[in-house]
C-alpha cells in the first residue's frame, strides 16, 4: 500500500509539472502573439518589445551572458506599412488581411483609378499582352488567376517571370497592379521598396462590373537596429563545449496601422519551446555548455542567423550540435527533421528514442534544405537540424495564425522528446 501511495504521488508530481510547462508556453505564445507585440515586426517596435520580453525570460530563468546583457544588435532595413490602408473596388471597402494582402516591396500610392483586366492564360500570348500594357497608362491592371488553365510547368515559370515585371516596371505604364487569385494569402516581408504598388485579392468578384480602384497606402523604407538575444547556461562537466538551442521571434509586423500577423506557430511556438528547455536546463544542469539564441529578422531573409555566424559570441566549432525550433505548436502528423539525411547517426537515435517512448506520432526524415537559420550555421560546418511539427491547422504568415487556434497538440512530448536527445550527447 506504501508503495501505490508513493507512486501516486510521484506520478501525480511528474504530471502537475508537465502541465505547469504546458502552461508556461502557453502564456509565451500568447504574449508573443498578442496585439501589444504587433506582429513582432518593424512597425511600433514590435521587434523590440519582444526581444526586451525574452532578454527578461532569460534574466528570471537565470541565463548568463556572453556580454553586458543578452542582446546582439545589428541593422536591418524594412519597408513598412505604417499607416492606415484602404483598397477599395466600385467604392466597396476590401478588408486586409482578409480579402487582400499588398506585395511587401510596393511603394505609396493614392488615388482613384480605371482598371484593365488580363486572364493569366493570355499572358502567354504576346499580342494581347502587348495591348494590354499600351492601354493600361494611368490604370490599375489586373491580372485574373482565378481557376487558373495554366498545367505547363515552363508556362508558368513565364507567367512568373511576365507578372514580376509589370507589377513593377517602370517601363509598364500601369500605376499599380493587383492579382486576383483563389489562392490562399500568405504574406511575407521585404528589405527593398520598388517603384510602384501591386496588391493580391483574395474575394469573390464580377471583374467585368469594376470599373474603378481606389487606393491608399503609405510605405516606408525604414534602417532600424534590431537584435539576437542571446544567453547560455554553463555545463557541468564539458563548458567549453556547446549545444545550441535556435529559433527565430520575429514576425511580419503589421499591415497598415490596424492589421497585424500574430505568428503563434510561426514562430512564438519555437520561442516557447526554446525558453521551456532553459528552465528545464536550469533545474537540470547538462555536461555541455547550452546556448539558447533567439534570432532576429528571420522573415527578412534570415539576416539574423547571417549576421551572428559571421560575428559569433563563441568558436562555432565549439558547437557539437544545434537545433533550430520553428512552428512547434502542432504535431498530429509528428515532426520533421531537416538535414536528417545528412546527420543520419543524431536523426535515427532520434526516431529509436521517440519509438521507445511514443513522445510524439512520429519523427520524419528530410535532406538539405536552406529554409531556416539552421542553414546560416551548417553552412559554416555546424552540425544541426532544423525541427517543425506536422499536420494540425495550416495558418501561416496570416491573420489567422493565432494563439486562440493553436492546439499545442504535441508538445509536452515533443519537448520531453527533444530533452531526452540532448540527454544523449556526453
């Protein structure tokens, strides 16, 4: 009876502290998603409330430094979206975000304009091409991707290549474009303003009944000083050797002086995981060294990731293996493991572990692929993985990548998984 008591107890320790870590990177997600953050991107310093917020983690988790605080600052520049932004077609209002998203180079544009409308299809057609730019001076040209004919692959490497230069010739007399698709909108960031303004639409239209386009938007090119947060907690046995905990906390910022990205998966999730190892570490100190990076400006080309391996805080051949966390908040299908192939011995000990112990639904292998901050270091010769979950909802650089809808479906065993490799490593 003794017995079953004590087993009771220590297993109901075991699990009221699982759950306590659930819930911790839980409210990191939240936060890190939350409007006060602004898409941790470069509009209202969203980028830099979120670094202060993990420099603070850092500092109440217990992590030293390698300098006089957590942060490496370096220069970024962005083209933003500051204020407010309106598109609207026969003088119907077009919701961002939701029915349109803009292309992150375009430039300031204001005013009401005709239109002119192309099928991608024609596109390929040079006479009505041709006819098309003449008489789209002075007009919003719309391209129609809508239930797109196009199956060639080469067909549409061109139509690619045709779209890209008139959204943003100069040589196009066009004033802004916009492309009509039933896509899914997926934006993204950009260091460079071009020229002119192209937006994406995503919303059911009569394209033959528009007749005028009304816009407003003001972009600006900014140079900001943004930064890697950065801390370690040294090993008990191997200090001067190092495991390297990765991932990026920057978003897309916002879109106008309303909408926002939240980027609960991509990638306050991999933060979270990345903060709930330092605890853990912390109660639980490793043989090696563990530097826990936090990295900036991911979205804007994993300029982070480039500027810290060409002005490290330590020898990267210190490092015996690194893993970069990125969209940890789902796993219904389990995970995959990039540069599995690559580093084949660390991918199938990882796969034998999660067999033994039914951490997660399953572990996938993955060759080369240049997708992460990963790469910047495994350029430099740094053995590492690059780690996302798999399945579960498909929100991604959107508004609907929230907190609200992010199920966290594996990751108490996902992170119990992730511990037990690194536990591995003597």
């Amino acid at each position: 009876m003794k017995k079953l008591i004590l087993l009771f107890i220590i297993t109901t320790f075991c699990l009221g502290g699982s759950a306590q870590d659930l819930n911790y990177a839980k409210e990191v997600v939240k936060t890190l998603s939350s409007p006060e953050f602004k898409g941790r991107g470069y509009v209202g310093n969203g980028h830099k409330i979120a670094a202060k917020y993990i420099s603070k983690q850092y500092a109440d988790i217990g992590l030293k430094s390698f300098g006089k605080n957590y942060f490496q600052p370096f220069e970024i520049n962005a083209n933003t979206f500051p204020s407010k932004m309106e598109l609207k077609l026969n003088g119907e209002t077009l919701i961002p975000g939701e029915d349109y998203i803009i292309d992150p180079k375009s430039a300031s544009l204001k005013g009401e304009f005709p239109v002119v409308v192309i099928r991608e299809k024609d596109l390929l057609n040079k006479t009505k091409l041709a006819d098309v730019v003449r008489n789209s001076s002075g007009k919003v040209l719309i391209i129609d991707e809508t239930n797109s004919e196009v199956e060639d692959a080469e067909d549409k490497k061109t139509i690619k290549e045709v779209v890209d230069y008139l959204k943003f010739s100069p040589e196009v007399p066009s004033v802004a474009t916009i492309i009509y698709t039933d896509k899914k909108l997926t934006w993204s960031g950009s260091t460079i303003q071009k020229p002119k303004t192209s937006f994406i639409v995503n919303k059911k239209l009569n394209l033959k009944s528009i007749s005028e386009v009304s816009i407003k938007v003001k972009a600006r090119l900014i140079t900001c000083e943004t930064n890697n947060v950065v801390g370690y907690l040294e090993g008990t046995e191997k200090p001067d050797s190092f495991l390297v905990v990765l991932g990026h906390y920057d978003h897309l910022g916002k879109m106008g002086s309303k909408m926002y990205i939240p980027g609960a998966n991509d990638n306050a999730s991999g933060i979270s995981m990345l903060l709930s190892l330092a605890k853990y570490y912390k109660e639980n100190p490793h043989k090696y060294s563990i530097v826990f990076i936090a990295l900036g400006a991911e979205e804007m080309g994993i300029l982070g990731a480039k500027y810290y391996v060409k002005n490290p805080l330590f020898d990267l051949d210190r490092i015996r293996f690194l893993v970069n966390f990125d969209m940890a908040g789902t796993g219904d299908e389990g995970i995959k493991v990039v540069n599995g192939t690559v580093f084949r011995k660390e991918f199938d000990l990882l796969n034998e572990l999660n067999k033994q112990n039914n951490y997660i639904h399953s572990v996938n292998i993955r060759g080369e692929s240049c997708n992460s901050d990963h790469c910047m270091f495994y350029q430099q010769g740094v053995p590492s993985f690059f780690i996302y979950t798999m399945g579960g909802i498909q929100a991604y650089h959107d508004i609907y990548d929230r907190f609200e809808t992010l199920p966290f479906t594996a990751f108490e065993g996902y992170s119990e998984l992730m511990i037990n490799f690194f536990d591995t490593f003597e």
